[in-house]
C-alpha cells in the first residue's frame, strides 16, 4: 500500500484555535468509510501498521467527496444562500452538531471572550479604562 507522503499540519493538537467540525470518536465510521474512498485502505487493517502521524495527516486530507468530507461540508457552511437550499436532512445535521458544540464551549474561555468584547466596546467608546 502505498501512503500519501506531504508535510501535515496536525489539526488534533489545538482545537480551540480552530473549530473542529468533526469529532474523531463520534464520527469513526465516517472517517473509516471515507479512508477507503480516497485511499483504498480499511484503516481497521491496517491500524496496527500506521503511524498516527501517517493516520493525521490521511485524515486531514480528506476531500470533500468523501462521507466525512460531506457531513463537514453540511455541518460547517455558514453561506446563507446554500443555506436556503438545504434539505431538512441537511439542516437537522447542522444544527444537531452546532448544538452540540456550543455545549462544549469551556466557561472561562466564554467568560474571558466577553470580558475582551467589554473592554474593546468600552475603548471604542472613548473610555480608556
């Protein structure tokens, strides 16, 4: 077999940076299924002989053809016009994702947002304090 050799930016290391339209544990299946469509291999075979920088890097490049690729298509457009042109399948997918992310979101890295927006409101208003 052979792998796709290529520098890779590993996109599990900071998620907070980034959103993750993905969950690895959740969306196994589909990472699976989209493995085999665009590299011809079951990951399930062949684990035990691959480098989790090889798997990364495989995982990160998948295309948008793919079944993970076309749930992340779906989970991640914010373009309104696509938007209107979603199925109710579509849309459930989106939401149901989108929900379940904004129950992630840590406290204090909320509170913290707000408390920057605060202070960039107020010295937009004059206020230098």
């Amino acid at each position: 077999m052979k792998y796709h050799t290529r520098r890779w930016k590993n996109d599990f290391k900071n998620q907070s940076n980034s959103e993750a339209w993905y969950d690895f544990e959740e969306d196994w299946e589909l990472i699976a299924s989209s493995l085999k469509t665009q590299y011809g291999y079951s990951i399930r075979k062949e684990i035990d002989n691959m480098s989790w920088a090889e798997l990364s890097s495989d995982i990160s490049g998948l295309m948008g053809d793919t079944p993970l690729g076309n749930i992340v298509q779906i989970r991640s457009e914010d373009d309104r016009e696509r938007l209107k042109n979603f199925t109710q399948d579509q849309k459930n997918i989106r939401w149901k994702y989108r929900m379940k992310m904004a129950q992630n979101v840590d406290q204090e890295e909320f509170k913290k947002v707000i408390t920057d927006l605060q202070k960039a409101f107020k010295e937009m208003a004059g206020d230098r304090k």
